[in-house]
C-alpha cells in the first residue's frame, strides 16, 4: 500500500500475512484513516516506493480509525518534467508521476502467455511539444486499449499516470509502470486533467488538440517478420566456422549459462556503447616534472565527446544452446534479456549486490532461461570473420510456439531433402533405428546433463551431442546384403 498524509507525504505501507485479517476489511483505497501505534523501519533494499526512506508497518499493537475531515490533497501527484525522464535525470529508486496527451499508441501486445506480460506502448506529448515513451502493463494496458477502442472519435485522450518507473531503452530515458501499484486516470474529471486541457487549448496553435492519435503497427508483427523467411535457416553443425557475415535462424534450447564472464556491463547513457577505463596524465604545475597518473571512463564509441556522462548498466550474458547437431556459444544482450527476464539490468544488479554474491557469478534469477526452445535471429559479424571467433550475436528471440514449430517444420523437411539428394530412399529405412530430426531431438530431451557439462565452459566451439556410455556392449548387427 501507498498511504499519504496530510502534507502530501507519501509512505510504503504494509500489512504481514499474520496480521491481515484484522485489517482486510478496514483498509479500502482512496478512503481516510488515523493510523495508531504504526511500526516504522528503514528501507533496506535501496528501491524505495515513495522516495521516503522509512516503511510504514500495520503490526498486532497498531489500531486504525476512521478520519471524516482529513484536510490533505486528493491523490498527491508528484509529476516530474519529460526532459529528466529522456535524459535520467529524475530519481532512479522511487515512483514519479506524469500527465500528457497521447499522440500514438501500438496496439495491445498479448503473445506472451503471462496475462501480466501483456503490454501497450504509448507516446505522449506534455505542453512544451517533449514527446516520451510509456509502457503499460497488465491489467493497466488493458484498461487503456479499452478506452480508445470505444473512444475512436475522442481527438484529445490526456492520461495522468502514477507511480511510475524509469526505464532507459537505448540510452534514452522512458517510463514503465510497475504492476499493479500504477494508478491511471484517463480524461478523467480530476483538477489536474481540466487544467492541462485549458492550457492544451490556450497554447495550440498548431491544432494538436484536433489531430486524431495515430495508430503505429503492433510490435509483434513488425518483430516476427525477421522470422518469416527473411534470413536462411541453419543447424548448429553448419555454422560452427564464421565463415563470412550474416544473418540467419537458428532454433535451439539454452542448456548453460557460462560461469566466470561477466553478464552485464557499464555503458554511456547516451551511446549505449560500453565505457572502459583509461589513463590521463595529470601535470603538476608546482613540478613540471612531475607526471602523475589516474583512471578516468570513457566510452567506446567514437561519436560521444562528453568528458562526464551517466552510466546505465546492461545485460551482456554469455550462454550455450543445443539443437539436435550440436551445442554453440551466443550472446544475449540487453534489449532481448530484458524482454525474456522482465527485469532490467540495473535492477537485477542491485538484488545480486544486496545478496552478497560474487559478480563472478551470475545471478540464480537468469536460471529461468535454461532449457526453454527459441526461436533466435544470430549475426556473424566481421569481428567473428576476422577473428574466427564462434561465440555469435542474438539480434532477436522468440518463444512462440507457432514460430518455433514452423522453424522445425522446416528442419525436417530440409532433412528429408538432404537425405532423399543423396539416394536414400526413406520408405527402405528401418523406421525402428531411422535417426530423424524428431527422434534425435527426442533423445536430447531425456537428459540434456548426459550429453553436456554445464560446469564446463573454457569451450568455445561447437561439440557434436554424445551418448553417455552406460558401460554395457552393444551387440553388433549384421547387416543383410541385397542382391
């Protein structure tokens, strides 16, 4: 719970498993209380709520009361200005508010299964024309998709939304909502909704409040076309060489996720390219001859000339995947990691540290992604040409299953045309010992531990899938010889 006082003071409240049946049927939002013998603590995990730093408790010994003449704002809105939102100069640990009108919007995003996971993406715009990106998840997406499905005619949809995140997408700042802690009014008759119309209008000279909100194409189409036959479809055992550059498909489970490499990284908020130490030679001016020196950041790309800039930490996980050919090493980075885990970087960092756990090992929550099948698009770039390294790229991921089944489709019917150019004859195989994609894959599955060593990761290269021995000899067969 967020509960507010009478100066506007917000505080992180909570009630114990133990202790909520005395208050479930006491507390009820919007309405106004006098919170006897409340337990104060400090906040402890470094994300605070509401920026306060103490919670506020509802233990065996509080007592809760009914106020009728609470004297303080209605709901206490903490807007915070687009520009520090873009640039990440608004607080990273706690909630802030924001008001705007939408000026496009894509559809309502529901592939993933996980009703939580739906998600709408919005644009708006605030008076001064500063346009910022808004995710909205779950049962709060849901309830904007509704409103512009039965308001097609309405020009101008100005929303306050509260308690909101930072998000930082490509170096460039957006807001998120947090589960269902997000509140939003959607032209609702609240104060600050009228007040921003009436200045919208004063200020409209370009006639922005009569253009209708534009309607941009849904994510999950634009992002599945990359699968949709654009790039060659490979095994693991035709791309262990890099070859020459390209792009392709490639469908296969994450059996590892390697230990010892880092899996996330330091990079420039603006660039998103990642910074490295260097050495600067300061001068004395008191002893010419006297050199001294230190280690400042800089980033890595050539572009970005700022001497000081903010950092954003992001995912760099180092993994292998197993097809029915072979194992190979690719690498998850931020924008993908993030959709998979639901948690940033940054996030997930400070939970780890909170831990006490070793950066050279990762965190147990990146443990979720092992032995799930994807869909990947991999790139082998001149870096991997040049250097004739195997450890690939991962552009896009998915795991839709339609997706995913008509990728393997295709694998066994490329199998069935291997084999059939090569003058075998399918209906003349033993159906019994035939070593089809599908048995193949089958017998990967029994036991994924049996024909890889998740501990072993000095590797790099691709390994063709083993049996474990079970230290019985098999009887040989003899063949029969056809005259």
């Amino acid at each position: 719970m967020i509960l507010m006082d009478e100066e506007g003071t917000q505080y992180h409240a909570r009630v114990f498993n133990q202790n909520f049946s005395r208050f479930r049927h006491l507390l009820k939002e919007d309405e106004s209380y006098i919170v006897i013998k409340p337990n104060m603590a400090a906040v402890t995990n470094g994300f605070s709520y509401t920026g306060h730093k103490q919670t506020l408790t509802l233990d065996w010994k509080s007592i809760l009361k009914k106020c009728d003449d609470f004297s303080g704002p209605v709901n206490g809105f903490m807007f915070v200005d687009f520009n520090s939102i873009i640039e990440q100069t608004c607080p990273r640990d706690t909630f802030f508010d924001v008001i705007g009108h939408i000026v496009s919007f894509r559809p309502l995003e529901t592939s993933n299964p996980v009703p939580s996971k739906h998600y709408i993406k919005l644009t708006l715009s605030n008076l001064d024309s500063v346009h910022l990106k808004v995710t909205i998840f779950g049962s709060q997406a849901y309830q904007i998709s509704e409103y512009l499905k039965n308001n097609p005619t309405v020009n101008c949809v100005v929303i306050v939304m509260q308690f909101l995140k930072l998000n930082i997408w490509n170096g460039i700042g957006e807001a998120k909502s947090h589960f269902e802690v997000t509140k939003l009014f959607i032209n609702s008759d609240i104060y600050e909704i009228n007040e921003f119309k009436n200045k919208l209008k004063c200020h409209d000279n370009f006639g922005i409040t009569e253009k209708s909100i534009t309607t941009l194409q849904s994510y999950s189409s634009s992002y599945t076309d990359d699968f949709k036959g654009n790039f060659p479809l490979k095994t693991v055992c035709e791309i262990t060489e890099p070859i020459k550059e390209m792009k392709f498909l490639l469908v296969a489970s994450i059996v590892n996720i390697r230990q010892n490499l880092p899996w996330y990284y330091e990079a420039c908020n603006k660039y998103g390219k990642k910074i490295i130490p260097v050495p600067k030679a300061n001068h004395s001016y008191t002893n010419p001859e006297g050199i001294s020196k230190t280690m400042v950041v800089e980033c890595t790309n050539a572009q970005c000339k700022k001497s000081e800039f903010q950092t954003v930490i992001k995912y760099i996980i180092p993994m292998n995947v197993q097809d029915c050919t072979g194992t190979i090493g690719l690498t998850l980075f931020d924008r993908e990691a993030k959709r998979l885990l639901n948690i940033s970087a940054y996030e997930l960092k400070k939970i780890h540290d909170a831990a006490g756990d070793s950066d050279a090992l990762f965190p147990m929550q990146l443990n979720v992604l092992k032995n799930r099948k994807f869909g990947f698009v991999v790139d082998i770039t001149e870096y991997n040409v040049n250097n004739y390294n195997n450890i690939y790229t991962v552009l896009r991921v998915t795991e839709d299953m339609s997706i995913v089944s008509e990728l393997e489709s295709k694998i066994e019917l490329m199998d069935v045309i291997s084999q059939t150019d090569e003058s075998f004859t399918p209906s003349t195989v033993d159906k019994s010992t035939a070593t089809s994609p599908s048995k193949i894959s089958g017998d990967l599955k029994r036991n994924l531990q049996e024909i890889y060593d998740v501990d072993s990761g000095d590797d790099l290269s691709s390994t063709k899938a083993k049996r474990k021995s079970t230290g019985e000899e098999t009887p040989l067969l003899i063949p029969k010889l056809e005259k």
